[in-house]
C-alpha cells in the first residue's frame, strides 16, 4: 500500500535525505519518496503505520499529517498568526533601523540614513545565512531563479551581501554597490513573487536556515524596500 503524508519544516535536500532515512527504518516501510518543494512524502508499506508511530521516528523538527487533513484543515503553522511567525524578521529590522537613527541623530541626514540602513541589513542578514553556509544555498535555490541554474550562486551570495554592507557603511563605490543591489534583490524578488502567486509553503531563507521563517507577503515587502532605496539613492 501506497500512503501520501505532508511534512512540515523541510527546507532543503538534507531535510530529504534525513526524512527518508528515519522513516525508512520502520520495517513496515518499503520505500520512501520525499518531494523537497511540495513538502510531501510518498511511503510504500507492507503494513499500515499509523501517524504516531511515523511521527515518532522522524526528529522533532518535522510534523507529519495525512495529505487529505492537511488540505482541508489549518497546518500547525497557518494556526499562528504571520505577526508571531514573523516577529524574528521585525524585530530584526526593529533593531536597523534604530541602529541607523543613533548613528546619524547628531548630525541628521537622511542619505546618511539610508546607507547605514543597507549597510547594516546586509551585514546581519549575511551573519544568519553564515551561521549555516551549507544548508542557506539548497533552501535559497527553492526559489532564486539564478540560485536554481547556478548552484555556485546560492554559496557565493552571503558574501555578496557582505561586501555590499561594508560598501555601504565605507561609502566605498556606492553607485556600485545600488546596481549590484537592484540586480540581485531583483533576482530573488521575481522568485519571491512566483512562489506567492503558486501559493507554495516554501521557507523564507532571508535568515539563513537558523531562523525558520515562512515565505509570506513580507518578504517581498522586505526585498521591495531595499530595492525602492537603492533606486531612490541612484537618482540621488
């Protein structure tokens, strides 16, 4: 017999190879097929296996439904609200902007502002996809459309974004660093957009794979800010 199940908090091909490890122990279970981007797995059994007893092998990270439930009924996630689920995210931008206003309080100019502001926002968000350098490129390809054809992209980009806050905060050739910013803001953005059009559940690695945050409406709210800026800051 042939069971479809969807799991929750996959982010990337380790999520796949761990998934079908555990649930492959079962000795009920013959063969498991994980879909990384639908967030389902397929499970071949010789015998019925209860949820619990799936659940129960998987690391606790994930969460595993029937696919008929999960369709007609709230996730886990959709349960809490986006304000909690995205809190990381504001709280995070809470603290740039703050930071950008203390530098610049003194002596107050608003172009000064806004180059602190992207400076420090691509140094902290290049810290979080730092912290796992090897999982941030498989969930980033999941919807960068340049990640997904060049795979080197999704390693190389956290340390683009970390020349291009240094570049900001050392107003080191900032013309520059505007149109490399709406280049690959850009990229990511239309990739952003054609997953919230599809109304796919992929995670958000904005954040690297430290924080787990759900591809919603603000992150391209986050993107489109960084981008209006930098276009604002070329015709300045």
């Amino acid at each position: 017999m042939t069971h479809t199940y969807t799991i929750l908090g996959i982010t990337c091909s380790g999520c796949k190879a761990s998934i079908e490890k555990a649930l492959s122990n079962l000795p009920q279970v013959t063969n498991v097929l994980v879909d990384v981007e639908r967030f389902e797995a397929t499970i071949d059994m010789s015998e019925h296996v209860t949820i619990e007893n799936l659940q129960r092998v998987l690391p606790k990270k994930y969460k595993i439904t029937a696919k008929n439930i999960f369709e007609n009924s709230n996730s886990i996630e959709s349960q809490q609200s986006d304000l909690k689920q995205l809190f990381p995210l504001f709280l995070i931008f809470g603290y740039i902007i703050i930071s950008s206003i203390l530098i610049n309080y003194k002596s107050w100019n608003f172009t000064s502002f806004m180059l602190d502001f992207m400076g420090l926002f691509y140094i902290v968000f290049s810290f979080f996809k730092l912290l796992d350098l090897k999982g941030f490129p498989e969930g980033f390809k999941m919807y960068d459309p340049l990640a997904k054809i060049i795979p080197l992209y999704g390693w190389v980009y956290p340390f683009i974004e970390v020349a291009l806050g240094l570049m900001f905060l050392m107003r080191f050739h900032i013309p520059i660093a505007l149109v490399v910013t709406l280049i690959v803001l850009g990229i990511t953005t239309i990739g952003v957009t054609k997953v919230l059009l599809d109304k796919k559940s992929i995670a958000c690695a904005c954040l690297g794979t430290a924080l787990k945050l759900p591809m919603t409406k603000a992150t391209f709210i986050e993107n489109s800010i960084m981008i209006v800026m930098a276009i604002i800051m070329l015709f300045k």
